[in-house]
C-alpha cells in the first residue's frame, strides 16, 4: 500500500463527450507592426464584423482569426494609431499590417507646473468619472518566465472576471495549465502572479507597490511629479487625445513614472503605462525566509475601454525582473511577461461546480486540485494569444517540462515546499494515512479530524458537442486528521473516499440520462451532493471513526457491492477475532 499523508488531493476523473467533432474553420494570421519604425505591436486589436469575434496580437505583434468567409474584412485597432479594415483576398491566409500613428497637433513640449494646468485638472476629472457599474466578462491570463532567455515556467488561465471601472474585482478560475522546467536542479515558480495583478488599483496606495501619480490629489502630483506633454492627437472619432508623461521629483525608487494617453474629449483614460526601476516595494518576495531579491524592475501597462458612455478595464501586462539570491550560490537573473485580458461580455463560461474555498489559494494551488480538462484544452474556441509556432503546446510537450497534467508536478511542488501534501487519484488501491504533526490532541477524538470529501464538476460546450468532467475529491484545505493511527482508521478513511466515488458514479449515470441542459445538470449536482452529504453523517454516525464492528460490517457490504472493494480483508480487520 501507498504511503501518504492525510492533506491529500484524491481525484478520479471521469469525463465524457458528446458529439465531439471539429468544425471546419477559416483562419488568418498575420503580424501588426509600424508602418514607420517596422517595431511590432503587442496587443493590438483585431476584429472581425461577420463573426463578431476578436483576436489580440502577441508580445511579438503575431495574431491568429477565425473568419466566416473570404468576403470577410477585419479591423485593426491599437492606441495611438489610426484603425485600419482590410479586405481579406480569396484563400490568402497570411497578412502583415502597418498602422501609422495618429496626426501630430503638437510636438513634445515640456511644461513647466505653472503653465497647462488643466492637463493636472484633466487627469483628476477622468479618476473621477470612473464607472460604478459592476461589468462581467471572459478572462485570458497567461505569464512565462525566463532565466538567461531560457524558459522555465508557463502558466496559463481561463477566468470569469468582474470589473468596476479601471480595475478588477475578481477571478474565478475556470481552468489551467502550468508547465515548470528545471535549471541547475532548481525550480522557480510564480506561485500566485495573477493575485498580485488583480490587487493592484490604480487610484489606491498599496504596500506592495510603489506609489503613482495617481493616488494623488492635484496638489500632490504637483508637488511630486514632473509634467510633460508628449502628443496631442485627434482619433477616428475626432476626440482630442494627449499623452502625457509624469516622473518623480525624486526618491525614484519608490514611485512609479507614469505614462496616460487621455481622452480630453469625454475625459477618460485609455492607456497608462507604469514604470520603475530597482523598487523598494514589489508585489512578489521570495519563497524561503533565507532568499532575497534585489534590483527589481517593474513595468504595467493597462489598456480600457469605453461603452455606452462607461469605461471599463480592458487588459494588463506585467513585465517584471529582478537578481534572486539563494544562500551560497550566484545569483540568477529571472525575467517575466504576464498579461491578462478580458473578453466575450455575452457569454461568460460555465464555471466548475465545486464548494472549494479558494480565496487565499495560490495559482499553483488551485491547478493542483482542479482536474486538468483535455476537452477544454483540444476544443476551446476561446481568445487567447497566438503564435506562429504553438510555443505553449512546445512548452508542455516537452519531455523536460514538469506539468500539472502529471504526478511529476505534483511530487516536484512537494519537495520544494510549496504544498504540504500532493494529490493522487483514486484507485482500487488502497492507501495509509500517517499521522500529521501536531501540538495538541483533544481527549475526545471528535476534535481531531474533519472531512471534506467533495464532488467537482464541469460542463464544457464547443458547437453542438458537450463534455463533462465529473472528479472525487478530498479537500486538503479543509481536512485534518489528529488522531491515533491503526488498521482500523486505515480501513475507515479508505471507505470513506469510497462513498464520495459512489456519488460520483450515481451523478454520472443521472447525466447520462439526462436532457444534458445545464439546468438539469445542476439540479443532478445538487441532487448528488445532498445524498453524498446524509450518506457521509450515516456512515460517521454508524462506524465510530472505525471503532463500531457493527457499522463498519454493513458499510464494507455496501461499498462491496458498488465498487467489488473489500476493505475490511485488505486491511485484515476483524480477522483476528
């Protein structure tokens, strides 16, 4: 039997597909890039009127479409930059667009504080007119990180995501996948990036990040913050536009330079960009106590867009570097490019049903638990940053690359300490429970355990075809065990993952038989967590933590004839009397 410890993951993953085919799909690709410098343009819009679909550009100005025709045209939009249409030719599949920059009415001038003072009164009405409504929308996160140009992390996420105004309100992870490669027998994770990207506002102070022209009244950026007028612009829509640049005064390590593209004609905010080097606040530290970093450099750029008179929080992109330090080693230079964007207003995904905690859970620890989806990941139609050459599907193939898909991961997160315990799959092996570390053990054994086991459920859709990803699990966050170790208890805990398997396969059955709605698949969910919930207290009530023969002889029948699993002689309980 497998030795493991009690904090435990268990999944069993069943999942079945409806209907599953591809359909034929159009694709374009192409690059977006200066029509003067040639430079690239990341995150550039790209969108399609027929299909009202919607690409983005990647790091390297790259995008992938689907279109519905050859008659079809695609807009090209960027900040800054005048949008272009262009017609799509007959079975061309290849295209690389220059936009030119908007006409200059102004050239780059210095202001002194004393002159232009409506650009200070211009950046104080656009904070204040900030949106109050609550918008929801799909979310892509992506983040890969690198040591001397040699990548060793990737991490890649859906979310539904709720913005007020200029910021983010929250996640919901709908699915993901990191990858982890090793150099010098190290690995290097970061282990909750998308956190730091969601706490950062841009009109509130923070801890964690050093302070911007925009936390300040009018006074303060005065007093604070050199000015400087750069451009000023008028777009398709003939708004005036002014791009203007503010730098600390001084004690530069500990505020950002700030960047604005300003709409002074319905005074919002379309892009700001914040800069700083060698910081004194960041919003990552180092895992262990006895590791710092040093010259770190930060750079966030958020875009936003405005609706019906409402401006909202488009996109993201963190690009950070700094020196780690380890004891006796050289430090290693580590660069990371994270973004998150927003998408598909009308329809947000189908999140998994699942009553697991995860707030103060990281990135790593929520991919841990939840089931890897090869359906979502082989069929998702979704936005999300394109490359010539797939580098993320590279990336995870490769026979180096330490992934969340595998029991490696799982077992590498665990000797670095990033996690407790891993997590397994359920199994007709059994498994032994050791008994945790503890600090104290309450006379009454009631006291000294909890158990959570849960069903988690997900429903993904691509054209007609439906897939369902149905997992047994034991929540490691909820669950403890204090308790003297035996036979006894071994055979208890073991049976007690059985019950939640049971449900399981009930649920799957009622799915099946089902009209396969979402409205009847979660009524079967609740249905199934009801009965797995009265059939845990019975079980609890009955067995005594295994210490009642009786329970524990009726309840090793039951699960013998759901699952051709006899615990009480795997476990030789009993067998001695």
């Amino acid at each position: 039997m497998n030795k493991v410890a009690l904090f435990l993951c268990v999944l069993v993953l069943w999942q079945f597909g409806l209907n599953a085919q591809r359909s034929t799909q159009l694709v374009i690709e192409g690059t977006v890039s200066d029509s003067l410098s040639g430079e690239e343009l990341p995150f550039a819009t790209v969108y399609n009127h027929s299909l009202n679909t919607a690409s983005i550009t990647n790091t390297e100005g790259y995008f992938k479409l689907e279109i519905e025709s050859w008659s079809d045209s695609v807009v090209i939009s960027y900040i800054g930059y005048k949008n272009k249409t262009v017609s799509l030719i007959q079975s061309k599949k290849s295209y690389n667009i220059q936009l030119k920059e908007n006409i200059y009415q102004l050239s780059a001038v210095s202001i002194r504080a004393k002159d232009y003072s409506y650009l200070y009164d211009l950046i104080i009405a656009c904070k204040e007119k900030q949106s109050e409504g609550i918008q929801h929308a799909k979310a892509y996160y992506q983040l890969k990180s690198y040591i001397d140009n040699q990548q060793i992390e990737l991490v890649e996420n859906f979310y539904n995501a709720s913005i007020k105004g200029y910021n983010l309100l929250n996640l919901k992870l709908k699915t993901g996948r990191i990858g982890l490669q090793k150099i010098n027998r190290s690995l290097f994770a970061s282990l909750n990036s998308s956190k730091a990207i969601m706490l950062h506002k841009l009109f509130t102070p923070s801890d964690l990040f050093p302070s911007s022209p925009l936390e300040y009244n009018k006074r303060g950026i005065k007093k604070k913050f050199y000015l400087e007028l750069f451009k000023v612009y008028t777009d398709e829509n003939l708004d005036t536009i002014h791009i203007v640049y503010l730098y600390p005064k001084k004690n530069k390590q500990d505020y950002f330079s700030c960047k604005l593209w300003i709409n002074a004609s319905d005074t919002t905010f379309l892009k700001i960009e914040l800069e700083g080097s060698h910081l004194k606040d960041f919003p990552l530290m180092p895992i262990y106590n006895s590791h710092r970093l040093s010259q770190k450099n930060l750079k966030i750029t958020k875009t936003f867009k405005t609706e019906g008179g409402e401006t909202y929080f488009k996109h993201v992109d963190f690009h950070y570097d700094f020196l780690y330090h380890r004891e006796n080693e050289k430090a290693i230079w580590v660069r990371t490019e994270a973004v998150l964007f927003t998408y598909g207003q009308d329809s947000l995904f189908y999140l998994p049903l699942y009553q697991l905690n995860t707030s103060n859970l990281t990135d790593y620890q929520k991919l841990s638990i939840f089931p890897h989806n090869t359906f979502f990941w082989e069929f998702n139609n979704e936005l999300k940053l394109n490359y010539k050459i797939d580098s993320n599907h590279l990336f995870m193939s490769d026979t180096n690359t330490i992934s969340n898909q595998s029991y490696q991961f799982k077992q590498a997160i665990n000797l670095t300490e990033f996690f407790n315990y891993p997590a397994f799959k359920w199994s007709k092996t059994r498994f032994s429970v050791k008994k945790l570390p503890q600090n104290k053990v309450y006379k009454d054994w009631e006291g000294n355990y909890q158990l959570k086991g849960k069903l988690f459920l997900d429903v993904n859709k691509y054209d007609d075809s439906t897939n369902v990803l149905t997992a047994s699990i034991f929540d490691v966050y909820e669950s403890f065990y204090r308790w003297y170790i035996n036979e006894k208890t071994n055979c208890f805990f073991n049976m007690y993952f059985d019950l939640v398997e049971i449900e399981r396969r009930k649920l799957e059955n009622s799915i099946f038989s089902s009209d396969k709605s979402m409205k009847s698949i979660e009524e079967l969910y609740k249905n199934s967590l009801n009965q797995l919930e009265t059939n845990k207290n019975q079980f609890l009530d009955d067995t005594e933590l295994g210490r009642n023969k009786g329970g524990m002889l009726d309840w090793n029948s039951k699960i013998r004839n759901e699952l051709d699993i006899d615990n009480l002689s795997i476990f030789r309980v009993y067998q001695e009397e």
